[in-house]
C-alpha cells in the first residue's frame, strides 16, 4: 500500500483558493494599514478586525491540512506553513497592538507584514504542488 497518495484535482482547487486568499488577506492589510496612516476613519476597525480573521482562518485551515492532507505528498508541508503563518500572525498581531498603544515597534510590524505575504505564498506555492512530486 503506497505511503502517500495525489490529492484529487477538487480538494487541490481548495486548498490553491484557500491560500490564495491567504496571500490577498495579507496583501489588503498593508491596503488597510495605508488608510489608516492617510487618516481614513475606518481603516484602524478594518486593519483590526481582519487581523482576527486572517489568524482564525490561517489556524483552522492549518488544523483542517494536518488531519485531510496527512497522507498527501507535499500536504504535512502545507499543513505545516500554515500553522507556521498562523504563529507568525499572532506575533504580529501583538506587535501591532503594542504599537497602536505607543511602543516604537512599527520598524518591526511592517516589515514583518512584507514577510508574511512572502509566507503566505510560500503556502499558495505548496498548495499548487499538492499530489506532486519535487
Ligand atoms: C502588511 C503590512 C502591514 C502594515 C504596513 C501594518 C501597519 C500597521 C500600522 C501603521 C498600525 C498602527 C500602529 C499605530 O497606531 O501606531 C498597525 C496596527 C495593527 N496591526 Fe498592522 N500592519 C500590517 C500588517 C498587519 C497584519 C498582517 C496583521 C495581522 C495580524 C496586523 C495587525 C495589526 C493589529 C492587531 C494592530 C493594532 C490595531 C489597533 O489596536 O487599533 N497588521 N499596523
């Protein structure tokens, strides 16, 4: 019995949207965050908010990928990445709060955005070679 079996193409096309949401979830931060130091009123409510959801749908899409992908090639690595984002997400969350609270932590929170989008699409990559070999 082989170790490891392809994802079918269906389950695949989720995961490539899921990440792929992923990736647009961070991106439309910065979008927010731009709003927010333009003065925008409702850009800090957006910037917050969906910071909560970006890190709940990392997390259980991480959860979902470890037990539905644990016997796909590449699928423990996606599992993996995401839960990794969802972690990094957290961090940054803190960052954030203790920024907009006064800490000079902004040359850290920005940056970190720009990783998480590369992150992100590290996910997306891995999602794309779901059921492939290297
Ligand atoms: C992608 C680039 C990002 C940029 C340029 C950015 C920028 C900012 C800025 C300028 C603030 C306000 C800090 C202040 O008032 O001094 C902030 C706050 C915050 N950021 Fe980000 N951010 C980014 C990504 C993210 C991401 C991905 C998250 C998700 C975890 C996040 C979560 C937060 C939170 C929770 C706050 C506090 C909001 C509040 O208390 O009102 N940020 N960010």
């Amino acid at each position: 019995m082989a170790d490891v079996i392809d994802a079918a193409p269906a389950p695949r096309a989720g995961w490539r949207m899921a990440t792929g949401l992923l990736v647009l979830a961070v991106f439309v931060e910065a979008v927010f965050a731009g709003a927010m130091l333009s003065g925008v009123e409702w850009a800090r409510r957006a910037h917050m908010a969906s910071a909560g959801a970006l890190i709940a749908f990392a997390l259980a899409s991480g959860l979902v990928a470890l037990l539905a992908l644990r016997r796909v090639i590449n699928g423990r690595k996606l599992a993996l990445i995401l839960l990794a984002l969802a972690v990094v997400l957290v961090a940054q969350a803190v960052v954030g709060v203790l920024s907009a609270k006064g800490a000079n932590l902004l040359w850290l929170h920005v940056p970190l955005g720009v990783a998480l989008v590369g992150l992100a699409g590290q996910a997306a990559a891995t999602a794309r070679g779901l059921g492939a070999h290297a």
